[in-house]
C-alpha cells in the first residue's frame, strides 16, 4: 500500500511513520518545504506523477495562540490546504484520513463530546481546522476524520516539563482547563488499525480515556518520574493568552484508547 503522509515532522508525524515502517507500508513522508499543501499548482503536479493508495494529512496550522493574530495564515494551511488534499484523494479515488482537534467544541458542555454534537469553536485554531473538516466531507465520501487532543510525544509538552525540572523546583499551571492528555504513539496506532482493517468511513474521537486539568497532567509527570517541583495550580484569567481555549474539552472516544495515565506512565517507561 502507497501512503501520502503530509506533516510527517510534526509531533505525530514522528510518532506515525516509524510505525508505518515496521508495519512494512510503502509510505511519502512529506513537510512544508517540499510539499506545501496550500500551493495548489504544486499539490497538483506532483500529485499526477504519483500513485496512491491512501492519504495521512496530518499537514496543519498549529499555534493555537499565533492564529488569533494570523487568521489567514491559519486558515491557509487548515482549510485551503486541507481542501488541495482532498482534492487530490477524490481524483486518485483513495480514502483519506485528516486528523482534527476537541477545539471545534466550545467547552461548554459538562459531558464528554460525542462525535455527533455540535461543534462550535471559539478561537481561530478551531475554526480553521473545522473549516478543514467541511472540505474533506465535501469532498468526498471515503474519509476518517480522527479528532484528537493534548498529544504529547517526543519534543512535546512532557519532555518540556523534564527538562524544566532539571533547573527549577517551582511551576504555576492552569486548573480550570479541562481534557484529554493522549499519547501521539496511541493514536498512530489506532491510525494504523484504521487502515488495516478497513474501518467504516466517518468522523472518530481517539484521544485517552479519563480526563485532567493542566495542572493535574504536570503533578503527575512529575510524580512519576519523581521530580521534586511544586505545582500551583492557577486560574487560566491568572494566564492570559491571545486564544481562548474550551474550558472542558473531554472527547467520548469510547475508551478506545487506554486511560491517560497509564499511557503516560507507558511514555515515561519508553524514554528510559
Ligand atoms: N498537537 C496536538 O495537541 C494536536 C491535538 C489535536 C489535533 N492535532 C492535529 O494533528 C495534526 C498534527 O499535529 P502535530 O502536533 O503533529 O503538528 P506540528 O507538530 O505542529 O507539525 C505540523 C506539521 O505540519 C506541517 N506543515 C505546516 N504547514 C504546512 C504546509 N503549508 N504544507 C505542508 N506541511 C505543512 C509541518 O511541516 P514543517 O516541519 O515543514 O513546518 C509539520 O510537519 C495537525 O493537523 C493538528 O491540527 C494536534
């Protein structure tokens, strides 16, 4: 099988292609610099000279922050691009599976999102990557849209905190933030188990199953790998931030993927 894994340096892109290796895929690791998803003459081009079986876009916009002050940007990448890659999967006729995020709800409910409510996004991030949803769904009818959050992962906001523990014994963090911490290496594999076994098209929530605040995910790093820094837990207004983010933001995913302790427990055991 063929596979056109856009965004393969990203957090999850590092996490999925190591994975496709050893799963034997024949798969084109692609970036920004050579494949950019919103020049639409160039996705075009290349796009003709090659065979396909199936489309990883995992290609996006993803400073949540930044976008507020770069809408156009954002939605370049999220939408524009993402509409160029789904152009691309209804020509070659293959399924194509665009990983989006909890932030196209608003957080204000006080259940987990099913993948049938209501979306709503309240800041640009959001709203761009919803926009992206609607291209593909446009589009064509083979698709997975995989929803996702707080993935961590090699380089991400885990590792941060290590090394933020190595020179400091103290850290303010939000409290009132409400999701699901995720694993980047669970939700490649359920990526992965998509493929394999032909899953129904449609939307999915992966992300772990349980649910935390910011602070609590930091004090249990820190607990786990015991690392000796005090966590104040603080209210998001105490750290404000261009975007606002969903107060509770928790996916139903089922309980498809493991609960986000114990995931992350596997993560810290898998650095050693
Ligand atoms: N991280 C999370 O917590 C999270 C949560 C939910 C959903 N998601 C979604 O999951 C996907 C992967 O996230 P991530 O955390 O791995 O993202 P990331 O670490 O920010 O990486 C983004 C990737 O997209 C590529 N990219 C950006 N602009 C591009 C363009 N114009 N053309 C082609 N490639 C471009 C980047 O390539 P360069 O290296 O060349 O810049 C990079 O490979 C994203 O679509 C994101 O919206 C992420």
């Amino acid at each position: 099988m063929r596979i056109l894994v856009t965004g393969s340096t990203g957090l999850l892109g590092k996490s999925l292609c190591p994975m496709l290796d050893s799963e034997g895929f024949q798969y084109w690791a692609c970036n920004s610099k050579i494949f950019d998803v919103t020049n639409t003459k160039m996705v075009n081009e290349i796009m003709n000279k090659i065979s396909l079986d199936f489309i990883i876009h995992l290609a996006g916009y993803t400073n949540i922050d930044q976008a507020e002050d770069n809408p156009e940007l954002a939605y370049n990448v999220n939408q524009i691009g993402t509409r160029n890659i789904a152009h691309i999967a209804k020509k070659h006729n293959v399924p194509i599976l665009y990983v989006s995020t909890d932030n196209v709800f608003d957080g204000k409910s006080d259940k987990p999102y099913k993948t049938t409510d209501a979306t709503n996004p309240i800041n640009v991030y959001g709203k761009s990557k919803l926009a992206g949803e609607r291209e593909i769904i446009k589009a064509t009818k083979k698709y997975y849209i995989l929803r996702t959050s707080w993935l961590y992962g090699t380089g991400g906001y885990v590792d941060a905190m290590l090394t933020f523990s190595n020179f400091r014994k103290e850290i303010s963090v939000v409290d009132d933030q409400i999701g699901c911490p995720t694993w980047a290496d669970d939700v490649s594999k359920k990526i992965i188990e998509i493929i394999k076994e032909n899953k129904p098209y449609g939307i999915y929530h992966v992300s772990s199953s349980g649910s935390a605040s910011w602070s609590d995910f930091t004090k249990k790093i820190f607990e786990l790998k015991k690392r000796n820094v005090e966590v104040t837990a603080i209210d998001k207004s105490d750290f404000p931030r261009p975007a606002m983010r969903p107060k509770y933001c928790v996916l139903d995913s089922e309980n498809i993927l493991p609960d986000w302790k114990s995931s992350l427990e596997q993560y810290l055991l898998s650095k050693n």
